[in-house]
C-alpha cells in the first residue's frame, strides 16, 4: 500500500478551479492526475468537471482535455485512442474518459458500452455524486432508493444501477470501486490500471456537498461512513478475479459495520426516508455482502 | 510487348467498374484515410464494407473503429479528427440525424471529417430508398454539402473535398452526397488516378488541433460564454465570434472550392461545371431547369427531348448546396427568364428547398426570373422524364397566366389509383 509519502508532489490541476467547496470530484480528479502523469488525455461530457474546468480560453489542467457531448464519452475515448494508433504514438499515451454518473449510467451507457466492447485501451472514471448535480440534482440512474432530487420530492424509487456489474459483465481486464475518502487507495488502482492493456473502468463514490445536503468541511467524513456503513465496498476485480480493498476488507464481518443510519441520518438527501425504507436498505447491504462473501470463498 | 500497348494496358487498368459506394472507399483509399468510424445503415454499408476489405489486405492502414451507433461514429472521428488524424465516415438517413447532435461539434471545432452519404428518405412511414431530404435537413450545421450525378464525381469529388476541408483558410467539414441506389448500387466506369499523383494533389493533414502533441496543453471546447473573456493569461473569443469565424470560413470556402476544382483539372483533365454547378445548354436558353443529383441525371435527357419541341431548355445541376452560392447563381440567371425547380424534398409545411432557396437568392435581381417549383419522387418513387417534361409545361403554362404560387405541386403522384382506398389508413383530414 502506498502511504502519502508516495503521491508525486506535482499537482495537475492549477488552482482556483470553479468547483464547489468540498466537492468529491476534484479530490478524485486530482489524485487520478497524479498517478496517470503528464502523458495523458482527458476527454470529458458535459458534467460538474465542466464546471471545474472552466471557461473558454484557459485550460485548469497541465494536462489536455478534450470536452465532448453528453453520450459521447466512450467514443471520444476511442476516436482519441484510434488516432493515437494511427500515429504510432500509442505505447506512450494514456486516455482517460472521466465522467459523472448520468454521463455513464445514463446517457452515456450505450457509447461506454462499445467501447469496453472492443476493448478500446483507455481508463473510463465515472465519479458518482448520486444524481445531475451540474444542472440542479435530478435524479439518475445512480440515485440510491428514496433519496429527494428535484425531480423526485417524494423520494426515488428502486435503488441505483449496479454500474460495475455491468462493466464486468463485458469482460474487461480491470473493474474497480473508489471513494474521494480514501485517495491512497484510489491513487495505487489509477496507477495499477495504466499499465492494464484494455479497457479500465473506475467507479467512484463522489460525495456532494449541495447535493446531498451536508457541510462541505464533511466531504471525508460522509464519504468513509459510506465505506464503513458497507454501503460501499471499495473491491477491484482484475481479470475475473474479485479482491475487497483494504479500507473495505474488515467488513465482511457484519458486526464491523457501522449501522447504516449513522450514513443516511447526516444527509438531507435521505431525510424522508420511511422506517420501511431502512429496512430495504439493510437488506440491501446484507444482500451485497453475502454475495462478495460467497464469491470470495468461491475463489478460494 | 510495345512500349504504346504497355501505356494502355496500364490506363485500362486503372478504370474500374464500380458502384458508387466503391467509388467513395476508393477515394478513402487513396485519400490515405487515418481512422475511419462507421455503423451500418442500408444503402451506405457497402462503402464501409469495402474499407474493411482494404484495411484487412493491407492496401490502406488505416484504424477502423466498428462502433455500435452513429452518434458514436462521428463521436470517435471528431475526437480522432482533433487528436490529428485525417478521418472520415459514410451514413444514410437515419444514421446521419443520429449524428446530428455532432454535426455542429464538428463544425464549430473546425474539424475536416468527410462524411459520404448515400441518400435516402426519411422515415416514417419507413422507407429505404432515395430522396434528398437527409441531405437537406442538416443544411444549417456548418458543413460543406457536395451532391454527386455520377460514380466518378463520388470518387473525384471525395478527393477534393479533403483538400478543400483540410485548407488551413477555412478548416470545414464536408458531405459527399449520391443518390441511395441509383449511384450507391450501381456500376459504372471510375477511372482510379495514380497513388503518387493523388498525393501530389492531396500532401498529409496538418491540423489546427493536434491533441497527440501532449507538449502543447489544450483545453479543446470548454464552455464559452456570450461574451469575451479578459484574463490575465490573454483573450479569449465569445461564442458569438466563434460563431461569426464560421460562417466567414463557410463564405470563403467557395473559392477555395473552385480553386481546388480547378487544380484538379488540370492534374486529372475532369472538371464538374465550375465546381458548384453544372450547366447543360444554357448558353441559348431563356428557360432553365434547377435541380441536383438523379433528377439533374435525368433532366439532361428531358431537356434534350424539350429541345425538340422548339422550347429552348437548358439545365443547372446543384454541385455544391453549402455554403449556398447566392451570387454566383445571382450572376448567372439575371438575364435569364423562367426557372423551373425539381426538389426531390421538401421544406414541410413550406416547399421544395431548393424552389424557396433559389427565390431568395435571386431577390434584388433587376429582371427577376418566373419561377415554379416542384416535388418529385420522394422515397424512391420514379422520377421519370415525362414528369420533367410536364413540369416544364406547367410552368410555363402558368407564367402564360401570370401564376405565380408557393403552393407544392407533386408531380408523379398517383391518388387517382387510391379513389376507393380508406384514405384514413394513410393519411388523416385529406
């Protein structure tokens, strides 16, 4: 495990970016920068990272970064990585697809997916804040059951799409789970997967300040509870093969984990969350676990 | 062998009997293409066919990227496009308002993409043969739109429409357009040029964009406000000045356009008209008939029978609809007296594209022309040459009269055949 001694001292995005206070993104960016290095490119769609880079005439990054619309990420990666190939220039340069959840799960899903099809060689990052934060916190194929967006007031129901089920269900060499909370983790999978030949999917737990309604000074925090809670296991699975990340390892045991209301009750997001619906969330947990539980000892 | 056989042979060699689809993935060929993206569509997939039979015999090295859309496919040749590869794709229809969402991502990025369409009408009710209206439903993106009477116009026509694109004074994407079917499917003479004097004509892309120099960091199409932007770092252009630099680049594109034909020419001896229309017998004549692609093919045969009437005809075929060449057209009708347009489209709810667009331009003229419009074969319906003929008549007719209508005239409709059908079962009010 790398400590914090290890992470380069070079920082790839300039200060002073538009992002919000305590936004999950731009921890998640900045760390993902670090490990890829200087030799990459960014394609970004419309999202919060839109926001963070700025406007016209400037770019926020050391690092070129090539915006593109909503659905289009995956094929943008790929028409960048055709063109690389078409150049001889394909060894040296790493393409990274960076995306919010609606970007992926949602709009973006159909591209993402024939990309990862072919086997395109790119890392696709999609950082999860839980609905389309950017235009207002609408709700999207990622947002939990029962969470309040401003287009579900009464809450939302059926809970968020298993994104990384789906990735792995194409097959790819690495699919791998991530929080903004635990960097040094995410760091040491951004820099296992640029040397992965194939496609790399990255997805990433984003807390939101405004969108989930909490004090930005608490980004850390909420997002460890989520960790803690066992709402979100951090795991890769490399070539078919499952390992539960570090920071999520001692929570196989159910009794390790924290009571899944300590995560819900300091968001405003789950404030109309029914008793019913805790429950739901229980099982829910109880369910994931027994499962990662059932196929870790299947590898064994 | 004698030396003078040897040069025959070699010529014989290089004409092919090709469709049209062919005669564009030759040009892909020899263009030297780098990354080509495409999904299949019904009457373009031979084209694309056919690259992946050059790719995999090693006659041309280029990327293919086998998408599963084509939103997707100008997605990856925009990308590939700004990441400095000379790029390109083929679509019809359906595909290219799939793509629509892209067209102006292109343009506004001054990407040179060739797109080759293979025209058909749009659905519903569903139909895969030929009409113009995919080509004219994207007319206000910022493409350069080129529309083919003959396979060897595709071919030569794709060649210099990566020189004219790829010029560092404009930068402008383009559509190569030909009739679905009629061109796409069917076989006709090509003369293939030489590798070596295409590329002579046609020297390798040097982008504006290039994303593969990582030495040069850019932010390629952030956000960008109404308003420029002052900061310390320098000034940046408003959406509005972009805008402007586009439809400048799309203005100045039109004698870059003739430039560039007229290079060929010289090079390859084969010139289309002035290289944005093409006349037939218009020097003596006071009517003319406007129309492009397959009823331009087939007015060149109603004309000659029309002339044998007496009636003194002559036609313009359309060779480059955008940007539109408003005072080239200007010029050359003011001192002629009726125009009759065939639209194998239609603005609906107004008329034929072609029919209003041709109004426009020749308002202000001193001496306006009559001019009548008409629809014809839509989805594939035959445009025969008694239609043309009739037309002729009709407007001519009416101009007698002193009839002048916006209202559509379809000509080559059968409703008389449809008197007893529950006319509800395809169309509702009548």
């Amino acid at each position: 495990m790398v400590n914090v001694m290890d992470l380069p001292e070079e920082e790839y995005i300039y200060p002073g970016t538009r992002a919000c206070a305590g936004c999950g993104m731009a921890l998640i960016y900045r760390i993902a920068l670090k490990a890829l290095g200087s030799k990459t490119i960014v394609t970004v769609p419309a999202s919060c990272l839109t926001v963070l880079h700025g406007m016209q005439g400037f770019c926020s990054t050391k690092i070129s970064v090539y915006h593109t619309p909503f659905a289009t990420t995956g094929a943008s990666a790929s028409g960048i990585r055709a063109s690389l190939e078409d150049k001889g220039l394909d060894e040296e340069i790493c393409v990274l697809a960076f995306a919010g959840d609606g970007g992926t799960t949602d709009i973006g899903i159909q591209a993402l997916s024939g990309a990862a099809e072919r086997g395109t060689n790119f890392i696709f990052a999609c950082y999860d804040n839980e609905a389309y934060m950017n235009t207002g916190v609408q709700r999207s194929g990622s947002t939990p059951l029962g969470v309040r967006t401003t287009t579900t007031p009464e809450g939302k129901l059926g809970h968020k799409k298993n994104m990384p089920k789906i990735l792995e269900a194409h097959g790819i060499p690495y699919v791998t789970t991530g929080i903004s909370s635990y960097p040094l983790d995410l760091f040491e999978k951004f820099k296992k997967a640029r040397d992965i030949f194939g496609t790399k999917y990255f997805h990433i737990l984003s807390p939101c300040p405004p969108g989930w309604g909490y004090e930005p000074k608490d980004t850390i925090l909420i997002g460890r509870l989520a960790v803690q809670t066992g709402f979100w296991p951090l795991y890769e699975v490399i070539n078919g093969k499952f390992i539960l990340s570090k920071p999520s390892s001692k929570y196989l045991d159910p009794s390790k984990r924290k009571p899944i209301e300590e995560y819900l009750s300091v968001q405003k997001r789950f404030k109309t969350l029914s008793a019913q619906e805790i429950e739901i969330y229980k099982t829910y947990i109880n369910d994931m676990w027994q499962e990662i539980k059932k196929r870790i000892e299947s590898q064994e | 062998m004698t030396v003078s056989n040897e040069k025959e042979k070699v010529t014989n060699e290089n004409i092919m009997i090709l469709t049209g689809n062919h005669a564009a993935a030759h040009a892909f060929r020899q263009a030297k293409v780098g990354v080509i993206s495409a999904y299949p569509i019904t009457p373009q997939s031979p084209v694309v066919e056919k690259i992946a039979e050059f790719i995999s015999e090693g006659k041309l090295k280029a990327r293919f990227v086998k998408v599963e859309s084509e939103h997707s496919a100008l997605a990856v040749c925009c990308a590939a496009s700004a990441t400095g590869s000379r790029v390109g794709t083929a679509t019809s229809a359906h595909g290219l308002e799939y793509m629509y969402e892209m067209l102006p991502w292109a343009s506004g990025n001054r990407l040179p993409i060739i797109i080759n369409l293979a025209t058909r009408s749009l659905g519903a009710p569903w139909s895969v043969w030929t009409d113009h209206q995919d080509f004219i439903t994207i007319r206000d993106v910022g493409w350069i739109q080129f529309i083919c009477e003959n396979n060897q116009e595709i071919y030569d026509t794709n060649l210099q429409a990566f020189k004219i694109a790829e010029d560092p004074r404009i930068f402008l994407p383009a559509i190569v357009a030909y009739d679905g079917y009629i061109l796409s499917h069917t076989m006709m003479p090509v003369k293939l040029e030489n590798q070596e004097e295409i590329d002579g004509f046609l020297p390798p892309l040097k982008h504006h964009i290039n994303l593969s120099d990582i030495s040069n960091v850019k932010g390629i199409d952030p956000v960008t406000t109404p308003n420029i932007i002052k900061r310390a770092e320098g000034t940046a252009p408003g959406y509005y000045e972009y805008r402007y630099a586009l439809q400048k680049a799309l203005e100045n594109s039109i004698n870059i356009i003739k430039e560039v034909h007229d290079e060929f020419f010289k090079k390859f001896g084969r010139s289309y008209g002035n290289g944005i229309y093409k006349t037939v017998d218009t020097n003596d004549a006071n009517t003319i008939i406007f129309t492009m692609g397959s009823v331009a093919s087939q007015a060149r045969i109603a004309i000659k029978k029309l002339r044998t009437e007496g009636l003194k005809v002559g036609l313009v075929s359309l060779k480059l609809f955008r940007p539109y060449p408003a005072e080239d057209l200007r010029e050359f009708f003011k001192d002629k007296e009726n125009i009759i347009v065939f639209d194998r489209d239609i603005g609906y709810g107004y008329e034929g594209v072609l029919s209003y667009e041709l109004k426009a331009a020749l308002y202000g003229l001193k001496n306006r022309p009559n001019i009548k419009g008409f629809i014809v074969g839509l989805g594939g319906r035959d445009v025969k040459t008694e239609h043309i003929i009739s037309g002729v008549h009709k407007a001519l007719d009416a101009f007698k009269k002193g009839i002048f209508t916006n209202k559509t005239d379809f000509l080559g409709l059968n409703l008389e055949e449809l008197k007893d059908y529950d006319e509800s079962t395809y169309f509702k009010g009548g």
